[in-house]
C-alpha cells in the first residue's frame, strides 16, 4: 500500500486483489467522519434518536407479524 499527499488530496494506492466491499465500507466510514465531525449533536441525543427507531421498527415488526 502506498499513501501520496499531493497539494489538494490523498491517495491510496493498493493492489488491485483488496476487497472492494471493504473499500466501500472504508470510504463510507470516513465519509461519516467528515459529515459527523460538523454536527452539533450530543450523544445523548443519538442515543435517545436510536432508541426511538428501535421502539418504532419493534412496533411495525410486531404488528406485521401478529406477535
């Protein structure tokens, strides 16, 4: 692997045989980075965020299967 800064990026460089799956989920992991590290949101509120999607998607999961 080799890593080249020039003027206005970085580059990776890899064979050609890595993954490209974990590439991807590579490259979405530092697009999180970038985007998250403009939030204003406290963790608290992510927590409380997940947690009301889980309620909602246990809720719609119980309903579709009759539990």
């Amino acid at each position: 692997m080799i890593i080249e800064r020039t003027d206005k990026e970085i580059i990776f460089r890899l064979p050609k045989n890595v993954n490209l799956d974990f590439l991807q989920d590579l490259a979405d992991f530092f697009e999180f980075r970038e985007i998250s590290k403009k939030s204003k949101a406290k963790q608290e509120d992510v927590d409380s965020l997940v947690k009301e999607i889980k309620r909602g998607r246990w809720s719609r999961t119980k309903k579709q299967n009759n539990l």
